[in-house]
C-alpha cells in the first residue's frame, strides 16, 4: 500500500497529572519507542493547575535524528 502512516499517541499521561512519568521522560519514552508523534493531555486538577509553580517545560518534541 502506498503512502506513509504515522505512529502516534493522542492520549497520554505525565506526573503533571495522574501519569508515571515527568514530560520529559514520556515524550523520551515514546520518541525511543518508535513514535511519530504524542499529545499530552494532562487533567487539569483544580484551578491552581493553571498556575503550576513548577511546571516542566523541558519536555522536548519528538524528532527524528
């Protein structure tokens, strides 16, 4: 079959919510798992979520090397 298909993930997790693992260690989880691409959807829980003292901005996106 012609044509390119993507490998992603549109629902997951981090510790930003109820997940296992920080950003960083999911989209690197998925990017050596062979991923194309992952979305995080983290719940928002309660209102201070919007107002994260630390959030972690450091998870990268999936690229290819």
């Amino acid at each position: 079959m012609p044509g390119r298909f993507w490998r992603g993930n549109l629902h997951t997790h981090s510790t930003n919510s109820d997940g296992n693992l920080s950003p960083a260690e999911t989209v690197a989880w998925y990017r050596d798992s062979g991923y194309d691409f992952v979305a995080m959807t983290d719940h928002c829980i309660g209102r201070s979520a919007f107002r994260s003292p630390t959030p972690d901005r450091s998870a990268p996106a999936i690229s290819r090397r």
